[in-house]
C-alpha cells in the first residue's frame, strides 16, 4: 500500500464508521416501522372487508392486486435493509457474493413493485387525462422489469468476478460498466414515469379544482400520489448521489452530508409507504361515506314513498265520505 492509498483510507475512515453505524440504526428503525406498518395493513383490511356486505367478503378482495403490492413493498424494504447489513459486516467471499445478489434482488423487487403499485394507483387519472397513454405505459413497465432482471444478472457476475478465482475475473470491468449503465438506466426509469404521474395528477387537480365535475376519489390519489412520487424523486436523488460520490477516490462531500444522504437512502421507503397507508385509509373513508349517502338516498326515497301512500289513501277515503248521499233527516 503507498503513500496515496493510505492517505485515502484514512480519509474514508469517518464515512466508513458512519455508514456502518447508521445502517444498523436503520436497520432497527425498519425492523420496528415496518411491523407498525404490517399491524396498520393488517387493521386497514380487516376494516375494509368486515365493513362489505356479506356476499362481498371473498378472498379476492383481502388479497387484492393493490393489498398484494403494499405487503411485497413492505417486505421487500425489510429484506433490503437486512442484507444490506449482512453485506456490509461480512469479509468472506461467498457470503459477500450471496448477500449481494439478495440485497440486489430486494431492491430490484421494491423498485418494481413501487413502479406497478403508481401505475395501478393512477392508472383511473391518467385514463382520463391521457387516454392513449396507457398502451404505452404496458410496455414501459415492461421493459422496466426486464432492465432489473439484466440489472440482477451483471450485478451478480461482477461480484463473482471480485470475490472468487474464476475467469469472469477478467471481464469485471465489462460488469462494472454494465452495473453503473443499469443503474443509471433504472433511476432515469423511476423519475421520468415520477414526472409523468406527477404532471397528471397536477393536471387533474387544475382541471377539476372548483369545479362541479370534482371526483373525491381521484382528487385523493391525485394529491397522495403528488406527494408519494415526490418522496420517491428524493430517495432515487439520494441513491444517484450514494453511488456517484461513493465511487469517488476521494470523499466529495462533508460528513454531515454524507449522513443526511444516508439517512434518506435508507428511511424514504418507510416514508413513501407511510403515505400509501395513509392513501388507502383517506380511499376507504371516502367509499364508506359514498356507501353511507346512498344508504341515506334510499332510507329518504322510502320515506318520501310512504308519505306519498299515506296521502293518497287519506284522499281516497275523503273522496269518499263526499259522496255520500245529502239531504235532511225528516
């Protein structure tokens, strides 16, 4: 080791101490959150189906497409975070190799559940906004999916050609390449279709604010969603960042900055999903209050009915008193 490499390990020493003290913090902070998050689902379903009518309470509907895609979200963010630990404290070369394919495979997994779970979610605005969009979209998502299966594949090959004698060894360049390209290729991904929800729900709010035309449900997922691919632009900024200053002879920038950046790396997950439990209890608030006028329509519709009986039979019975026979008693 020269001159120049110790100097720079020294250098890195502090960033390294506070990346293996904050990713165990964070670690503990996902570990808890997500099973607040896991009892919150739990309670959200539960009152989204005993509130159903009865016919209506099916299997299907606890595991709904939507219900499905939270819990992988939320699973998917544990695991990252564990292998993510399991990586980083580990010196051998194959549990460094399978940590990293796992840790890969939940983040490939997270990313691409978030990615269908806004597609779903705004799929009823976009419609409406951009109805020959959605075609598209299908075959962006698509796409998507492939780029994280090539991501998982180069991933895997560049740390067997790092940590075992192989002859991929070679060719860790050519990986090394194709890792940052997927990479950077998965990020553009995430923000573009961020950009395009974004402008979406920006552009129905516009259309319908003030309007008679207002759809509660839509206005909700519109400013949910808003918010929701916010937190995901901040934590894709915060993983761009991480991988190009991380990959730095030298740290480009200052230890408080480097924390704060980590802090997001890890915890905007737990946020974004705080907001889709949030999304999903304001969506259920709003069916059972649609459930409840309609109730209110029939119970007043019967009423007014009633009524309209009740004052026909009260007229019958005077039209005929009227026609009784007149005159005096003699």
């Amino acid at each position: 080791m020269n001159a120049t490499e110790l100097n720079s390990t020294e250098i890195w020493a502090p960033y390294n101490q506070v990346f293996s003290t904050l990713s165990y913090q964070d670690l503990w902070i996902t570990v808890s959150v997500t099973i607040l998050q896991i009892i919150i689902l739990a309670a959200l379903i539960r009152r989204e189906t005993w509130t159903s009518p009865l016919e209506s309470r099916t299997k299907k509907q606890i595991l709904s497409y939507t219900n499905i895609l939270l819990i992988v979200m939320i699973l998917s963010n544990l695991f990252l975070q564990v292998f993510n630990r399991l990586y980083a404290d580990t010196s051998e070369a194959i549990p460094t190799v399978i940590y990293c394919a796992f840790l890969t495979f939940w983040t490939c997994a997270l990313e691409f559940a978030m990615m269908l779970y806004m597609y779903r979610r705004g799929l009823p605005v976009i419609q409406l906004i951009l109805p020959s969009i959605p075609p598209f979209l299908v075959v962006f998502m698509i796409l998507f999916g492939i780029l994280q299966i090539s991501l998982l594949i180069f991933t895997v090959l560049l740390v067997i050609s790092n940590y075992l004698p192989t002859q991929l060894s070679e060719d860790s360049g050519i990986f090394g390449t194709a890792v940052n390209g997927h990479i950077m290729a998965v990020d553009a991904s995430m923000i573009f279709f961020d950009c395009l929800v974004i402008l979406v729900y920006a552009m129905y709010l516009q259309r319908v604010s003030g309007g008679p035309n207002n759809v509660e449900k839509l206005v909700i997922l519109s400013r949910y969603g808003i918010v929701s691919c916010v937190v995901l632009e901040i934590w894709q900024l915060s993983i761009v960042l991480y991988n190009v200053w991380t990959n730095a002879a030298l740290p480009e920038c200052s230890l408080t900055t480097y924390t704060i950046l980590l802090r997001f790396y890890d915890l905007s997950p737990l946020a974004y999903l705080f907001l889709q439990l949030a999304m999903k209890w304001s969506l259920m608030r709003d069916d059972e209050r649609t459930a409840q006028e309609k109730i209110n329509r029939v119970v007043k519709a019967k009423a007014m009915a009633t009524s309209e009986s009740s004052g026909s039979e009260r007229k019958s019975y005077l039209t005929a008193s009227d026609c009784r026979p007149s005159g005096t008693i003699r």
